[in-house]
C-alpha cells in the first residue's frame, strides 16, 4: 500500500520506518491533516494520523474522494475522528489502544512529585549558587488521598504506584476495574465524591461529551482547598479559564498538564522564535505553581516502538484483505 503520514515528527520516523520493514511505501508530511492539507495525501491507499489531526466528516469525505479507505491512528484517543463518518464511507479506522500504560502512568506521577517538592523552582536556584530552602516546603505523599477519575489501563498503574506510596486510592469510572480491585483494594466512589473527598486528582479518562470540561467552575468548587490537579489525558477534560480562576484564589494549589485544550499546532513543534499568541497559556506560565509538559507523557523508547508496530499491524492485516483487530465500531 501507499501511505502517507501527517504530522510526521522527526523523533518517531525511525520508528514507524523500522515496524513498516520496508513493506508499503511511505510519504511523510510534517504538515497536521486539515481540510486544507488533505489534498496531499493523493495517491496513497492509507494515511496515519495522530492526536491532533483532524479526521472530521468534511476531511474524511475528502479523503474518500481520492481513494483512501483506511485510517491508520497512531495513538489510543480517537475523539479527533467521526466515526459515524468514516462508517458511512466505509473507511476503516484502527487505533493502537494500548503502547504502554507505564509510560505515561508514570510521567503523571513524575508531574506529582515535581510540583510537590518543587524541583523546578530549587534547581533554578542552585544554577544561581542560592542555596535556601525557602519557599520548598513540600508534603508527604504517604497518607494523602488521590483520586483517579477514569482506571483504564493507565489510571489504574497511576493507582497502583500512587498506592505504593501509601496514598488512599479513591476511583471513579463508569465501569469498576477487577484486576485493579483485586489489586490494591481502592474505593470506588461517585466522581463528586472524589473531587470533594481527594487532595491530589488525575484525569485519565477518554474525551468525549460526556467528559468534556469534567473540570469546570462547579467542579472546582466542590475540591479541597490547595488540592493538587494533574491532567495527563486529554486537555479538553479540564476547562482552562475556570482552572485559572481556581488558581488565582487558592482553591488549585498545584497544576501539572501534559495536555491542553488549545494546544492544535503548539505542541510537538518548536515555536521559540515565535511571540506566543495564547493569552490563556501564557497566563499559565505565570504562575510558579504549574507545570506544563508539551504532550510527552508517553514519550519512551517502548511506548514508540509499541505505537508503530501495532500502526503496520493494522496495516499490514487491511493491505492482507483481512479486518484489523484493533478496528474502532461506531457505538450502537
């Protein structure tokens, strides 16, 4: 087959390269698939998408009328796609649902403890030779309660190394996780229980109407004074504005996102030598208790490897004339 990669980033094209084992021919365009730049992927039978790529109705018809019949994700998420679109045209679509959960499990836990004991801010100083302590003071992670709202294969690593530390595990998902339960015995409770009852929440759950701003003024308003908000999901969980408000008074004391609800055509790409237009994240990095991480969670050496073999898994059964296991259904 002839496939063609958007949003080709230079860190993962060894990757994809080695799991396609010279098979198909690939183009890559560092450009994100968009009503505009779809046209270039004619000629080719398949493209490969990531996260911030748009496969909505108007850009699937596009791609329809050149051809192209499959649909390759290149990550778990697929809230960029439609669907019902895609099955109407009779596009296949495939994701890679899981590359490894450990990744970004523990990039989350890694935001956690850097916000807490503010590594950021104490190696800036000793970089300047100021050696004080004031202003570190962190907490015991032993004995707090966190809340992990969505225990998928990610959310429940996140508990079980958050149990480790000794944290009460509080959960929330629609459907309780066994192998979990059976695991480290945390409480599942109602979403507004963990947000009242938590002092550290991560989200981990997928981005969908139902989820869309989970964390908004309301929700804000339901949580403990000072608690601490990871976001290493999706960023359209969390509503930035109403989290901004909940920082300025105290209410969010520590804010660690790997995602943002803007972050189309920011992250993954070097803008240094541009003046930053979004008022909304720069507000963000005013403050000296958040940290952002640009999408990077699961940005290990397995996770990639993981993500382009089961790509060309997907590929490989469709150019094979056989349905990939990994083949995403529209809900009925």
């Amino acid at each position: 087959m002839k496939i063609t990669v958007f949003d080709a980033l230079k860190f993962e094209k060894k990757y994809l390269l080695e799991a396609n084992k010279d098979r198909h021919e690939i183009s890559f365009i560092e450009t994100q698939l968009t009503r505009e730049t779809a046209r270039l992927a004619e000629g080719a039978d398949a493209v490969i998408i990531f996260v911030n790529d748009d496969a909505g109705a108007e850009v699937l018809e596009m791609l329809h009328s050149m051809n192209i019949r499959y649909l390759a994700l290149r990550m778990a998420g697929f809230n960029n796609v439609d669907l019902e679109k895609a099955e109407e045209l009779g596009i296949k679509v495939a994701n890679v649902p899981e590359y490894s959960p450990h990744a970004v499990a523990e990039h989350t836990v890694a935001l956690m403890l850097a916000l807490n004991r503010k590594l950021m801010r104490a190696h800036n100083r000793i970089r300047d030779l100021n050696f004080s302590l004031d202003g570190l003071i962190g907490f015991d992670m032993h004995g707090k309660t966190a809340g992990v709202a969505g225990t998928g294969k990610i959310g429940a690593e996140v508990a079980k190394i958050l149990h480790g530390f000794g944290c009460k595990v509080l959960c929330y998902d629609i459907k309780e996780n066994e192998g979990l339960i059976n695991a480290i015995q945390p409480e599942y409770v109602s979403l507004e229980d963990l947000f009242s009852n938590s002092d550290i929440i991560t989200l981990h759950t997928p981005l969908n109407k139902y989820t869309h701003y989970m964390v908004n003024e309301e929700t804000i308003s339901m949580m403990k004074d000072g608690v601490m908000l990871i976001n290493t999901s999706r960023g359209g969980l969390v509503d930035t504005n109403a989290v901004i408000d909940g920082l300025k008074q105290g209410k969010i004391g520590y804010l660690g996102l790997d995602v943002y609800e803007e972050e189309e055509g920011l992250f993954f790409h070097d803008h240094s030598e541009d003046i930053l237009q979004d008022d909304t994240l720069a507000r963000l990095f005013s403050f000296q208790n958040v940290m952002v991480t640009s999408h990077q969670a699961f940005l290990t050496d397995t996770a990639l490897k993981n993500i382009s073999e089961t790509t060309f898994e997907n590929l490989n059964c469709w150019a094979d004339g056989k349905d990939s296991p990994n083949e995403i259904k529209v809900s009925k």
